[in-house]
C-alpha cells in the first residue's frame, strides 16, 4: 500500500449537506477499491486566477489516502465518472520528503516558541 493525495475541484457545491454528502462519496470511492482514507481536507472556495471552460471559481478538497498502487488508474477511471468533479489530481506522496517536511514544520515552530518566550521576558513589567 502506498501513500496518495487526491485534489480535487469542485464547480457546483450547493449546501453543506450536500457538501458533505460529495465528500463521502469521495471517500467512499476510495474504499470501494480497497483503498484506506487517512485524512480530508476542505480548502474551501477559492477563486481562478482566470475563468476556465466559463467557471470564475470552485471549491477544493484534499484527500490523503492507502492504496494499492495497481489500483489508482481503476480509482481515476471512477472519479471521470463523477459528474461534480471539475478537476482531479492524484499525487503520490514520497516518505522521505514527508518526513524532511515534518522535521522543517518542527523547527520553525520551535523558534517560533522560541523568538516569543524571548519577546516575553524582554517585555518591560509593569509597575504595581
């Protein structure tokens, strides 16, 4: 099993019942080839930097999951089924890049920490 993401756009999102009915079917599409779902993400509403096939705008989701890598041509071939997508994406996802990502999100927080606890003491007191 191997590590993919999914990103998908979608043009015609109506409520968020429906929204969340879209992004089950998503997942469930995933799970149907056997596939593990490991994480959403909704992006939300984000608008083109130009209007494609006449669409000034569309709503993003991310999908990060396990499957079988003989299996993702068969899961595309279902998703180009579906109607609401209006783009699709499927990237592999590389361990060690994920991992040196991880590893840099770590650091940066820490100095984050870091420069505000510094911030902190250096902060004239108060007089009472």
């Amino acid at each position: 099993m191997k590590q993919y993401d999914a990103h998908f756009i979608f043009v015609q999102t109506g409520r968020e019942e429906a929204w969340a009915k879209t992004i089950e079917r998503m997942q469930g599409e995933i799970a149907r080839i056997g596939g593990k779902v490991l994480g959403t993400e909704d992006l939300g509403k984000k608008t083109f930097a130009r209007p494609q096939q006449k669409k000034e705008s569309g709503t993003y989701l991310t999908i990060r999951f396990e499957l079988d890598p003989a299996k993702v041509n068969e899961l595309r071939a279902r998703y180009a089924l579906i109607e609401e997508i209006f783009r699709l994406q499927i990237l592999a996802i590389d361990p060690i890049v994920e991992m040196k990502l991880s590893k840099q999100a770590a650091e940066k927080k820490a100095r984050e920490e870091a420069a505000a606890q510094a911030a902190a003491q250096e902060a004239p007191q108060p007089e009472a």
